[in-house]
C-alpha cells in the first residue's frame, strides 16, 4: 500500500503575536510542528467550507 506524496509548498504568513504564540505553545505540549497545525486548521476549515458550499447547492 503506497501513500501518495505530496509537493510542499513554502509560504509566508502573517499572524498576530497573540494567535502565534498559542498556536505555537499548543502545538509543543502534544509536540507537532506549526506548520502541522496550520495544516489540520486549514485542512478542517476547507472540510467546512464545502460542506457548507454543498447546503447552498442543495437550496
């Protein structure tokens, strides 16, 4: 069973201090990269984005 690899893309963001040191001190208490936490909020926000796109369809 392969697993597909994904290209990385490096990119720059900007974020208040306040947000990037608690997602910083979050992801070093259960020991994940930012760049793993960005990841999953990104990937959840899309997930809700098309569901949400999916109920406008539905009307």
């Amino acid at each position: 069973m392969s697993k597909e690899v994904e290209e990385a893309v490096k990119t720059s963001i900007t974020l208040t201090r306040n947000l990037w040191e608690r997602a910083k001190i979050e992801a070093l208490k259960r020991g994940l990269t930012l760049t793993e936490v960005v990841e999953a909020a990104l990937k959840k926000w899309l997930e809700i984005a098309e569901k949400e796109r999916g109920r406008e369809s539905e009307r």
